[in-house]
C-alpha cells in the first residue's frame, strides 16, 4: 500500500520479551535530570553486545512527580531478572547516585515484582544510612558529601517486549537520516511508556540473526538492505532507487505501545519526500514469538 511519499511493504516486525524497569529521575533542574538519565543509559543500544538495552523515555514536569521537581523517565532491559537488577544497581549506583541533586523513584508503583535496589545502594552509606517514608514512598536516604542521595527501596519489574522496528528506505542519505528524525520525534512526543535505544533512537547497522560466514557470530550486517551490495548478492532487497536504509527499534512496557510507536514512525516518516519504502526486519521466527504487522501499526496509528 502507499501512504504519503512512501510504499509501505506487507510484512511485521519480529519483537521478543525482555524484563524491564522504569525509573524516574529527579533533580534540581531539567539540566542535571537530563544528565544523569543520560549516563545511566549510555552503552545500552542491544543486548547483542551491550550489556543492557536502556535510554531516556522523556521529561516530566513537577506536576507529576513524588519531590515536585523536574524529572527525567528512562528504562533499562535485560533477558534475566538477576542480570536487570545488576545493571539497576550498576548503572543508578555509578551514575545517578554520584550526579548532583538527583533521587531516583519507582517508576513502576503498581507492579508485584520487584527488585530491592535500593536497599543494595544504601550500604554505600557505610551504616549511616537511614530507611524512612518520603514522598509517599518507602526511601533510603544515604548520606553524601552534597547532603543526602534518596532513593526508593524498590523498583517494579515487567515483561516487556523489544525489538519493534520499522525500515527506511530512502533515495539519499540526507532524506532518509531527516525521516528517521522525523519518526523519532514523532514517537517521542507521542508515545508513553516506549524507548528507542540506539543513538538518538537510529540504527545504521541493522543487524540479522547469526552470520553467513562466521558461525560463533550471534549477529552480523543485515546484508539484505545494503544499498553497496544490491548489485553483489542475488536476493537484495534494496531497489533501485534506494541509497540509504535506516532502521528504527522500539522497546516498551507491552507490545500494543512498540505497535503505537511503529505505526506513528512509519506515518512521520513517508510524510518526507526522498522515501521510497517502509519496512520492517524478520527473521523467520529465529528472534522472538511477536510478530507485529507493519500495516496494522500504521492504520492503529492514523
């Protein structure tokens, strides 16, 4: 079908459950909220190689948070309950306890499972740590150099779902790096409860399952949507016209917002002239049970 400048393949995207939490973090302002969210998910873009897939969800106002000061949401995933709560309190202990005026809060209040990272951050404050209730919440408040680090006791865990994704196709480069921008924004400004954990949420290395050549290889270039080798390989799936493929993933709390977030990316990012086609990765079952058709994500989202 087409929509806008672009035809839109029949095909679905291939997701896969991952555990995920949901942490907000505050500060005395959008500056140091943004900056400690920002380190606390850096190095995070795939489970393939990373050790966590993680990024910023977005800014909230004060309105809507426990101390009334400007927050930051982000998520971070892994496959293994133990492995989650290791980079939980890696990642909040390394980067948002040592950043200025920060606390970090549940982001999850409602859900049953939990992990006690809070209580495993406290013996930072080498005994002199103190559990109180603050906010409305169950804390611990570990004393620091600034004054004190206060964060909750728990943090709420689900089964989410990641890997959604959608292709970009495009005639040039400068076209296609604008509709991916495009379709980010797009989500971002749309889209609770849903991330893009790549750099600025754009992938210009989708990868496949495994390799053709190296057999230790868990995942290797998608050699498929390579515009360098359309002329090298016999089964290309890059027309004629297309020079530039971008890949977008979406992660998120359940598989009806990675489906929101496709359709609305797909949607922004035909509006841009230069792109040819709209896609979306597989493969054959070989990466995870969801299957989400591109087509239904786009109508879902109109």
């Amino acid at each position: 079908m087409k929509v806008n400048y672009a035809e839109v393949e029949e095909t679905f995207a291939e997701a896969f459950p991952m555990y995920c939490s949901r942490i907000l973090i505050t500060a005395l302002n959008e500056k140091w909220a943004l900056t400690a969210a920002q380190v606390a998910t850096g190095f995070a873009s795939s489970i393939i190689m990373s050790p966590a897939e993680a990024a910023v969800e977005n800014v909230v106002s004060p309105t809507e948070t426990p101390d009334n000061r400007v927050g930051v949401l982000i998520q971070i995933y892994h496959r293994s309950l133990p492995d989650l709560k290791g980079q939980l309190v890696a990642r909040m202990g390394q980067c948002v306890l040592t950043c200025p005026t920060t606390r970090a809060f549940d982001a999850l209040p409602e859900v049953k499972r939990r992990i006690r990272v809070g209580r495993t951050l406290s013996k930072f404050g080498d005994g002199f740590e103190k559990k109180d209730r603050m906010f409305n919440r169950d804390v611990w408040r570990i004393p620091v150099m600034e004054g004190e680090f206060i964060v909750e006791d728990s943090f709420g865990v689900v089964k989410a779902v990641a890997g959604g994704n959608i292709l970009i196709l495009a005639e040039d480069e400068e076209s296609g790096l604008r509709a991916a921008e495009e379709a980010i924004s797009a989500v971002r400004n749309s889209v609770k409860g849903v991330i893009a954990p790549f750099p600025g949420g754009i992938v210009r290395s989708g990868s496949k399952v495994g390799s053709l050549k190296y057999a230790k290889l868990a995942a290797s270039t998608n050699h498929l949507y390579c515009p360098t080798l359309r002329d090298v390989i016999k089964d290309s799936k890059v027309p004629q016209d297309v020079k530039c493929v971008y890949e977008l993933v979406f992660n998120g709390l359940n598989v009806d917002l990675v489906k929101k977030a496709m359709g609305l990316a797909a949607l922004a990012a035909s509006k841009v002239s230069g792109v040819k086609k709209i896609a979306a990765a597989n493969y054959g079952g070989k990466l995870g049970p969801y299957k989400i058709s591109l087509a239904e994500a786009i109508e879902k989202a109109k």
